[in-house]
C-alpha cells in the first residue's frame, strides 16, 4: 500500500510537472515574466516587448468616448525609461476584478502606490482606457482588438518612488466573454535621459555637408512623441539653419522629415511631413527666408541612416534634413 501511495504521488508529481512545462511552452518566443511580477496562476505570455529607453504614456484619469484617442494633457502622465509590455491570455473563466486585486494586493505589499484605478460596470468609461491604450502603442495586443472586451474591464495604475529611478506598473484586464480573457501589462522603470550623444551644427558644418554630399542631417530639431509643433529647445539649430540661408541668398532646399520604424507607415509619412512643414513655418516666421526658397517634404521611415532594431539607431533616424534643390 506504502508503494502503491508512492508511486501514485510520484505519479502526480509528474503530471504536475508536465502540466507547468506545456504551460510554459505555451508563451510566446523570446518572452519572460518581468522579474517584479509573477503571473497570474494558469496564464500564458501571448505577446511581449522590452525596450531599454523609450517614452510612456499613462493614462491618469478616465478618459470620455469622445477625448479616448487623444486625451486632454491632464488625463495622462509622460515618462521616460525601460518599458516591458507583455499581454497575457488568461485561464477560462477568470475576471478581471479577480487579476487586477492580485495584481494591486501583490504590488502594495511592495511599497507600490495606487496612482489610479477604474473599472466595472459602475465605470463604464473605464473601457475607453484599453482602445487608447492600443492606438497610442502603449500596450501589445496579439491581435485582440478593443471590440472584443466589455464593461467589466479593469484598469490599475501603481507607482514605486525610489531615488534610483520611480517603477510604474500598469495592469489592464479584460474580460474576452466567450474568448479568452487577457490582461496587459506594463513595467516602466524611469530613467534619465542620456545627452551629449548629439552634436548642434554651425552654419558652417551645415554649408559644408551640402557642398559635400547635397544633404546634411539636422539633430537638433525637437518635436513631442507622435507631434508636429517644433519645440523652443531646437532654438540653436534653427538659428544655424537661418545663418546658412541667409549667407547664400542663392540656395534653395528641401526641408526633409523622417522618423523611425515605429507605429505604422502612413501614420509615419503624414507626422514627418506636418514635422517638415512646421520647420518651414518657424524659418519663415522667425528669421524672415523667403518661402520659394524651402520646401517641405516627409518620408517618414523610408531613408533609414541606422537600424530602426534598438533606440540608438532610431534616434539618429529621427531627423530633419536640408537637401540641395
């Protein structure tokens, strides 16, 4: 009897075993748990991402029907650092009340604090929070798009302060009704921005790499995420632009915007020509060119100088250029 009961818990044991590793070899490829949060029991990695510097947007407030693609500024917090995104397909059955209590029970017992939370059917709105989240490409979804989840969707958004860097985690589950349910999650481990990695060139450089190569690139135009207005901070580049055309009344130029890989290509060709268009309307309003002399042009991801595969090379495809007409 001792051996028949050691054998059948041997037995057990294995079946258990072999249970966790199918489980487990259900995860996508390349995918892990982020090493601050297990999963929830019985789930499975459907898509995952980790991006050693990039910019976060947080929603911090509910969001309306009508402001859920593009949010008023107070409704949504901006950072930079590593950003981890992983979607995962969650057992039959379970709710998102039931993950999103786990997540923040597991989270506060760390020293995370709430930031802001919604969800349920007495937060109806709290369902707008997943289709921004989507087209903003703040989150993966594996081809689960916003149709397919209801009002029972909960959203958690906690914070960590820490001298080092704040962490963020972001968690939204949705309920997939006769699907599979799934629950994303976002890790945001802040960091500082590097600098010095770009250097302003003078009018000078500028004339020189024209008469070299009939185009040279502009760093130092600065632009939000997913923006077109020119910020104050691109000042010193616009100035040396300003310079060089003043000092050959004969040149003319093609002022060319062109971005990374991110996001999709028509999206990309209508943002970096906006981005182009308003570099023009800054060198005409400010220092007076004479607007035959700059046209604008966008062409989004298609002139890479680097690869788009890590955030140095799609920092330095981010980038305005003069061209010789």
């Amino acid at each position: 009897m001792m051996l028949m009961a050691t054998l059948r818990t041997v037995a057990l044991g294995f079946i258990g075993l072999m249970l966790a590793l199918s489980a487990q070899a259900a995860d996508v490829a390349g995918s892990h748990d982020h090493p601050l949060l297990t999963r929830f029991p019985g789930s499975s990695i459907a898509a995952y991402n980790a991006i050693q510097l990039d910019e976060a947007h947080l929603p911090i407030k509910m969001f309306t029907r009508d402001d859920r693609d593009k949010p008023t500024p107070d409704k949504v917090l901006t950072i930079q650092g590593k950003i981890t995104t992983l979607n995962y397909r969650l057992p039959d059955g379970t709710k998102p009340l039931e993950v999103v209590h786990n997540y923040e029970e597991a989270l506060t017992g760390k020293g995370f604090q709430v930031v802001f939370k919604c969800g349920g059917l007495s937060d109806p709105d709290c369902s707008n929070m997943q289709s921004y989240l989507v087209n903003s490409g703040q989150v993966i979804k594996s081809g689960f798009g916003s149709a397919d989840f209801g009002d029972s969707n909960r959203y958690l958004l906690a914070k960590r302060p820490n001298a080092q860097g704040d962490v963020y985690v972001l968690a939204y589950a949705m309920d997939g009704g006769s699907s599979a349910s799934h629950v994303d999650l976002m890790v945001v481990e802040v960091k500082p921005m590097s600098t010095g990695q770009i250097k302003v060139l003078d009018a000078h450089e500028l004339q020189q790499g024209l008469a070299n190569e009939g185009k040279v690139a502009v760093y130092g135009i600065y632009f939000d995420t997913a923006k077109a207005d020119v910020k104050p901070e691109s000042k010193a580049s616009l100035d040396e632009m300003a310079k060089l055309l003043k000092s050959d009344k004969a040149l003319k130029v093609y002022i060319v915007g062109h971005t990374d890989n991110q996001g999709t290509l028509a999206g990309n060709l209508d943002l970096s020509q906006h981005r182009a268009e308003a570099v023009v309307k800054a060198l005409l309003s400010t220092y007076q060119i004479e607007p035959a002399r700059l046209t604008a042009k966008g062409v989004a991801s298609l002139a890479p100088v680097a690869t788009n595969t890590n955030d140095k090379g799609r920092a330095l495809n981010r980038r305005v250029e003069l061209v010789v007409q």
